[in-house]
C-alpha cells in the first residue's frame, strides 16, 4: 500500500462531502432530508441501526457491536432497547445520564469508545449528514436561528421539533454581521472527531482542588476584555469546554463518581434542562447524549450517600457483566492478542479455550436447579446441548441469578498472564497447559483475590485442566486414525446396517458369503456404550437414528456420521478406543522403531496441517496424551 496516495485519496473524499451555503438553501435539504436534524439520540439510535440488526427467538442482535464486544448480547439488547430506543423518540429517558456500570476490563469503556468512533464514521454518510452554523465553536443547529414565535408553523410544515435557544455569541453575530437576516446565515456541514474537538468530548476526573470547572463550560479570555469591554461580550468568552465541543454529539465521563460535586449538578442540568449556566450569560442550549461509566464497588458507595438522592433518578444504570460464554471468550482473548506484540508467537490449538473455561467458571453462580452443576451450566450458556437437563432453559438459569457475571476473572488478568507464560518460556510456542499454570502462579499475585476466592479458582484451574485432556484425547484420536473420514464412514455405515435390520426386524448379508445372520449386537453395544447408551434405552436410540435418516432424505440431504452429535460422538471414541494400545506404545516409546517413528511423523503432519499446531505444539500434544492414557 502507498500510504501517502491512501491518505491523498482520504482527503479528497472527505473534501468531496463538504458543503456550504445560506440558511434558506439549508431549509431546502431539511426539506428534503428530515434526518440531517434529528437529535444526538436519534443518530446515535440510527447509526446502531444502520449496522443491522438480526432477530432470532424474539431476541435482537445489534451488529454495530460484533467486532469489539463478545458474549453481551443480552446486555447490548437492554441498552438500545431501554435506553437508545425511547431516547431518540424524544421521550423522557434522553433526559437521563447514561451510566454503564460493571467489573473491570468487562467492556464499558469499549462501548463508549465504539459509540464516539462509530459517530465520527456516521456523520460522513447522507444518513448521519450533520450541519451547523458556520464559525460557531458550539457547532450550533441552524434551526436554532428560527425565533420561538414561528416554531410550531414550522413544525407543521416541516415535521420538525426544535428545541433550544440560539447561544449569545450567535445571537450577537446574526445582528451585527447579518443585520438579523437568518435566510443569510452561512451554514456548513460538519464532521464529527474527538481529535479536533467536534461534536465528541470526553471529561476525565482529576485532583478536586485543581480541577476548573472552565474545563466543561468554556471560560472568559481575559486579554480580549478590554477590545471588548465586558465580561458579559460573548466575544470574550472561549467557548472550548468539554459541553461546547461535545454539542450536537456524544460526551463521554469517565470515572463520572468520583467528580466533584459541582461539576455533577452542571451535568445534570444538561440532561435535564438541555442547557448549562457558563459565565455571564443566559443558560445555553446544548444537544448531547451523555455516557459515563464506573465500576459497582464505587456506584454502591454512590447511592448509600444521601446527599446524592436528588441525582439518583437523573441516572439510567445498565449494567455490563462480564460475557459468560466459553466461546465468545476466546474470541475476546484473540483479539487482545491480536492488537499486542504477541500476534507473532504460535498459541497451540485450545490454549485460549482452556484459560477461557477457567475465566468463565469465575464468574458463574452455582445453580440451585436440580442436575445442574457449574460445568453443565457452562456448557448450556455456550450454546452447547447437555444430556439430562433439556427441560431447563437457559433463560431459566439467568434468571436465578440476575446479577451473574459482575463478578470473577478479568480478560486483562488471563493476557498478563500469557504474557508472563510467552517470556517465561522463551519459545515463541505455547499450550493449554503452559496458560494453566501461569494462571495458577499469578494467582497470589492478585491483589483483590481473598483465601477463598483462590481455593475455589485452584478448583476451577483443575476442571479447566480436566476438560483440556479430553479435549486433547480427542485431538490425537482424530489424528491417529488413518484416512479418519474413511474409518468414520466405513463404522458408521456397518453400524446403520445393523440399526435397520434390528429395527426391521431383518438379517443382514455378509458381504463376502452372503450368508443371512442376525444384527451384530455386539458391534452396535460397543459403539452405543461409548456415550452411555442403556440396554434399556439402546432400542429407542437405535429409532430415533432411523428417524433422523429418513428426515434427512425426505429433504435430499445426506446423512453421514456427523449429522447425530452423540453418534459422531460414539463413533470417535470408539475407533479412539480401538487404537488405544497403538497410540499409548506409540507416544511413550522413548525409543522408537522406524514404524512407531513413521507413525508419529504423520500424526504430526497431520496435526500441523489439519489442526493448526505447530511442530514444538504438535509433539508436545503427543506427549502429554500418551501420559494421560499411561496413567
């Protein structure tokens, strides 16, 4: 890529959408295009909406989010449902500070961020097109310019709410350079950036004592009073705080408790009133969407100070857990690492899935559900089906615990320590079990773990471990078969033979003699014993596989041995269990013949080239395997 052409043709498409001219030529586009003057809520609204949306068992997932927030669906749902939604309706809850409240690293400042860089984006579309009173550091509505008397004709005509009033600096400049012309009030597009201070803001808590309140409200420019002569000249005034650069856009508090408690009331006066008191002048309008966020520890201490009840209904609480799915997990982690120093180092396949069953487990509450244990709940919330307990939702276990996920293991914790177990090793390769343990040992490193809470998390590092040798049992089995899909099918077509023929009530013919012979009980009992098929309950497992089939044909699809869970299930453990003996010899052979040798060699390939390990990973998977079925 040739950067500088890249940033040439950038600056030419954002000069190609700039626009300008007179507020009577303005009026035709408003005309035209209501949306160019709709409310900071509203384009926020539009630009989530904008993105996609998918309704699926009468849930919505917004995708704006896809890419940076993981396993908060439900959470993201209630956020624009309860709160973007009606606000940008202009019902009362746009009155309101947004407050994002949850654990460390749990993504609350992440969804700030995406808001403030999704807006930047947006307003560079028609759909998001914003503009604004040309000169003005408020970047002030042109609407604003209407005078009160006309604006419910205007609102007849145009279908358009105005809200607001025109700001002093504006309301000097439209008499004394348009000698109160409105129609000729120079109007322009504008673009939203954080960097240039246009329609973004974002205010960060600092000492009390040295904090000015200037830093939100703007401030006099004292060498300009006496050109001026007055406080009160909106020309002496510089209109650069957070709540003039944000208007018409997003203002973002960070740490928004620990602010001081006049910078608090001001704050509330814009959400409420959508004005704020700045220097010697009437209230001024401002149009933002406030967002702030904190942790729960200090919204508690927050809400137990009587002094802060008069703020406590000014503010919407939306909660952000923790994400509790397994799988969304790991994707949080690969793209930690993928925005590190780290992206070149080889992660062996399943090292992240482990750190993210531990990290997960942290965070979960034990049900109180009969036959639901914490692993078995783990597994339901990641979307996997659990035998036994098919008559207990998912939405039935979050329900028992409301607040699940407010508490447990931070994403940043769990890359520290992958970090710490990358340098420790000093290979650029590391596995499941290298993460277990660096997570084990940075354990007493933690700060905010108590006695108990490492007890229960050195349990949890052991399922962890647990589940991690299955899973590794299973890798080397699909590996170690020969021609796997081969095998697979060649099984499980001799099972389904024998299943329709005991179900049928048929013989089978032998293929070489051709001679008739009953089912071969034998065969199917030791597939249907691997996943813990009854002698009870084998017939009604054999029929249901039949059933499965024929609706498969009925629709013209073919049915092959990954088309049943539980009989793919089976069918891997039981070639696994045929070739136990061969891979136990051969992986802890520490002398090898030249078939064992040969043997191990295509395991490797196999496992480098099919399943993404490398040949340091790959060997030690091997190892590590052959140990656990020596035990």
């Amino acid at each position: 890529m040739d950067i500088l052409n890249e940033v040439k043709r950038f600056r030419e498409e954002e000069d190609s959408l700039k626009w300008e001219g007179t507020f009577a030529e303005y009026l035709d586009i408003v005309k035209e295009r209501k949306e160019v003057a709709q409310t900071s809520h509203s384009r926020v609204y539009n630009m989530i909406k904008s993105a996609g949306i998918t309704e699926k068992n009468g849930n919505r997932a917004y995708h704006f989010f896809d890419d940076e927030i993981f396993g908060l669906e439900k959470s993201i749902e209630k956020l624009v449902e309860e709160y973007f939604h009606p606000a940008a309706k202009r019902l009362d809850v746009r009155k309101r500070i947004l407050l994002l409240m949850g654990p460390v690293s749990g993504g609350k400042s992440t969804i700030a961020t995406m808001l403030k860089r999704g807006l930047e984006a947006y307003s560079k579309t028609d759909e998001g097109a914003v503009y604004a009173i040309k000169g003005c550091p408020m970047h002030e509505d042109p609407l604003h310019l209407i005078p009160n008397h006309l604006r419910e004709d205007f609102f007849k005509e145009y279908g358009i709410r105005i809200e607001g009033s025109l700001t002093p600096l504006n309301t000097m400049r439209l008499e004394q350079e348009y000698g109160g012309r409105i129609e000729d009030v120079v109007v322009e597009r504008i673009f939203f950036s954080e960097d240039k201070r246009v329609g973004i803001g974002t205010f960060t808590p600092s000492d009390p004592k040295s904090q000015d309140i200037a830093d939100l409200t703007g401030s006099i420019d004292f060498s300009t009073i006496a050109e001026y002569g007055s406080e009160s000249d909106p020309r002496a005034y510089r209109f650069d705080g957070e709540f003039n650069k944000a208007n018409r856009g997003i203002m973002e508090f960070q740490e928004i408790l620990k602010l001081d408690e006049k910078f608090l009331w001001h704050l509330l006066s814009l959400t409420q009133e959508g004005n704020f008191k700045a220097g010697r002048f009437a209230l001024i309008s401002a149009d933002e969407l406030i967002i702030a966020h904190t942790n729960e520890t200090e919204y508690r201490s927050f809400i137990a100070n009587k002094k802060n009840e008069a703020l406590h209904s000014r503010i919407i609480v939306m909660p952000i857990p923790y994400n509790l799915k397994v799988t969304e997990e790991e994707r949080i982690y690969e793209k930690m690492i993928k925005e590190s120093d780290m992206s070149h180092v080889h992660i062996a396949p399943h090292a992240l899935r482990v750190a993210a069953i531990f990290s997960v487990l942290t965070r979960l509450s034990d049900s109180k559900k009969q036959g639901i244990d914490i692993v078995k709940k783990m597994r339901m919330y990641d979307g996997e089906s659990v035998e036994g307990v098919n008559q207990i939702s998912v939405d039935e276990l979050r329900k028992e615990f409301p607040n699940e996920g407010m508490e447990g293991i931070d994403p940043r914790y769990v890359i520290n320590r992958i970090s710490s177990a990358i340098i420790r090793k000093e290979v650029p390769s590391i596995n499941a079990l290298d993460v277990l343990r660096a997570i084990k040992d940075g354990l007493d490193q933690h700060a905010s773990i108590s006695k108990e809470d490492k007890e229960k998390y050195m349990n949890y590092i052991s399922i962890a471990r647990r589940e991690f040798d299955e899973i590794a049992k299973k890798e080397v089995q699909k590996a170690f078969v020969y021609s796997y899909e081969e095998s697979a099918k060649t099984l499980m077509d001799n099972y389904l033979d024998n299943v329709e023929a005991f179900c049928n009530k048929h013989k089978i013919k032998d293929p070489l003699t051709d001679e008739e012979m009953s089912p071969d009980e034998k065969l199917m009992r030791s597939i249907e014993e691997q996943i813990g098929i009854s002698e009870n309950a084998k017939k009604a497992f054999r029929e249901e596989i039949l059933i499965r089939i024929s609706a498969f044909a009925r629709k013209g699809k073919r049915f092959d041995f990954r088309s049943h869970d539980r009989l793919q299930e089976a069918i891997q453990k039981k070639l696994f269990d045929d070739l136990k003996d061969v891979v136990k010899i051969t992986t802890s052979s520490a002398m090898p013949d030249e078939t064992q040798l040969k043997k191990i060699n295509e395991v490797v390939a196999r496992l480098i080239d099919e399943y993404g390990y490398n040949s340091t990973s790959a060997n030690e998977l091997l190892r590590y395997v052959g140990s656990l079925l020596n035990r």
